[in-house]
C-alpha cells in the first residue's frame, strides 16, 4: 500500500511540474499626452503675443501667466488679466486648461491690470494713515489750530480717552491684519490705492480736528454719556475680533475656498443668523458710538 501512495503521489507531482506556466500580461501601454498649443492676444489689437507649444493639459491659467512672464518680464502674472473672450470674465489662476471649453488650439486674450500692490499692504496703509494723523492733532502739531496752541494739551480728560480708544482700534486692526486676516486675492490695482485710504484718512482728520480742538466742549450729557458710548465701544470691538477670528477658522493657509460662515457656540456670532457681514455691523456701531460718546463741539 505504501508503494502505491508512493507512486501516486511521484505521478501527481509530475503532472503539476509538466502544467504549462500562466503567460505573463503584456505591459500596459502608456496614455497617449495630447499637448496643447496655446495663444495669447492682446484683447485690443488683436495683435499675437505669444504661441506656446506643447502645453501639457493640468497646467493652470497661473502656469501659463508664468510662462507669459518669462517672455514678456514686464507683465508679471499678477499683472495678467486672461479671457477666453475679449469682453469675457477674467479666468481665475486656478483653473485647469483641459477642463476650459477649448480646442488642443487655445487663444487666451490678454490684458494689463496695471501695477499691482498686495492687499496686506493696503490694509495697513488704510490703518497706519488714520493712527498717524489723529496724533498729529492730539499733539497739535503747528499749522493745525492757532500758534499759541502749538503742542499744547487739552484740559479734558474725554479727550485723552478718545485718543486711547481711537489709537487702540487701529492698532488692534494692524494686528488683525498681520497676524489673523487670511486674504483670498493676493492684489490689487495699485491706484485704487488712494481712492481706499481717501476714507479713512480724511474721516480720521475731520474728527480728529474738532475731538482735540482748543475750544472743544465736553459731551452735553457728562460722564454718564462717555461711560455709556465707552461700554458700547469695547462690547464692539471683541465683538469684531470674534468675527475675524470666527472667518479666519474657515480658510485653511493659502485656499482661496470660500465657505458660508455660521454662529457658533461664541455669543459674538450670534449675529450671522441677521446679517452676512457682522464685522462691518460692529465697526459701524463703533464709529457711531465713538462720535456720541464724545460729543464734540467748538465754540
């Protein structure tokens, strides 16, 4: 019997040695690239500024301003505006060259946007330039009021408040702008520049001239209107911090994701459910509040 099984098994494995190997699979053949030939024209002359070739398809609208650049150094992809059309939107630096409803052959129109100048930038202009020159009369600097009152100080201590306060806002506003705002467009044209500080620098001369005049008038109410226009104040302000802090939570570094902002367990946020942009609410009822609580008025 053992010799049997023996042999049996002898033959078995014959059998398995002499069964023809499985083939192996053929190599995948790689995907065929479609390149793609870009054009670019200028939007108004129609004129051609450029042809690139063998344009591999994920590149993005921002790799063809690079590519751009390098030919054209004095049109830096910030600078760049590109359209499908010459009255079409301005296509964003994020989309993808395959997914454009365009040929292998795309014409891009091309138009300058300018000097460019980086949003950070502008906030803090539009900060540093009100902070300066409510100081300027604080301090009374000559050429403001009369020249027997050149860098004299004001006998009321709300004066000396506002000044506080209003040095604070804009501080506190620098801060935020350094080290919370996350902002989504990296520039823009240098000469709206002064039509955004317009605002806030002649706001802040025009209260500031009357707050820190020689013959200003405390509030008609006294100190009960000051206290009350000052809770108000600081109520504002944590309540705009909240705000920034609570949109900041919602862009990730450097995403240009736009997300819908709601309430959270902070009360400060309890204002999304009434309007979309609390934060500007605060600072309206900062501005407000700031002037009624000063009060001012020159003889």
């Amino acid at each position: 019997m053992d010799t049997l099984a023996l042999e049996a098994k002898a033959t078995g494995q014959e059998k398995k040695s002499s069964a023809p190997r499985p083939r192996p699979k053929p190599p995948k053949k790689a995907k065929r690239i479609v390149y793609f030939e870009v054009e670019i024209v200028d939007a108004k002359t129609k004129e051609k500024l450029l042809l690139l070739d063998k344009v591999e398809p994920t590149s993005t609208i921002l790799d063809i301003k690079a590519l751009f650049h390098k030919s054209n150094p004095q049109w830096y992809p910030a600078r760049q505006s590109l359209r499908l059309d010459p009255k079409g939107k301005c296509l964003k630096d994020e989309d993808v060259l395959q997914t454009l409803p365009v040929g292998t052959t795309a014409s891009f129109y091309f138009s300058d946007m300018g000097a460019q100048i980086a949003w950070g930038t502008v906030f803090l202009s539009e900060c540093y330039g009100p902070l300066l020159i409510y100081l300027m009369f604080y301090f009374r600097l000559p050429f403001i009021y009369a020249p027997k009152y050149d860098f004299s100080s004001s006998k009321h201590w709300v004066v000396h408040l506002a000044c506080m306060c209003h040095s604070f806002h804009y501080v506190k506003r620098i801060l935020e702008t350094l080290f919370i705002h996350r902002i989504s467009h990296g520039t823009m044209p240098l000469r709206n520049i002064f039509k955004n500080c317009s605002y806030y620098w002649c706001f802040a001369a025009w209260m500031a001239y009357y707050i820190n005049h020689p013959l200003y008038t405390p509030p008609y109410y006294g100190q009960q209107q000051v206290k009350t226009a000052l809770i108000i104040f600081l109520f504002c302000q944590v309540g705009n911090f909240s705000i920034n802090i609570t949109l900041r939570n919602l862009k990730c570094p450097g995403s240009k994701v736009k997300k819908i902002p709601h309430p959270t367990k902070n009360p400060f946020t309890w204002i999304f459910a009434l309007v979309s942009c609390p934060n500007y609410t605060y600072e309206v009822r900062l501005s407000s509040k700031e002037c009624w609580g000063r009060g001012w008025a020159s003889q």
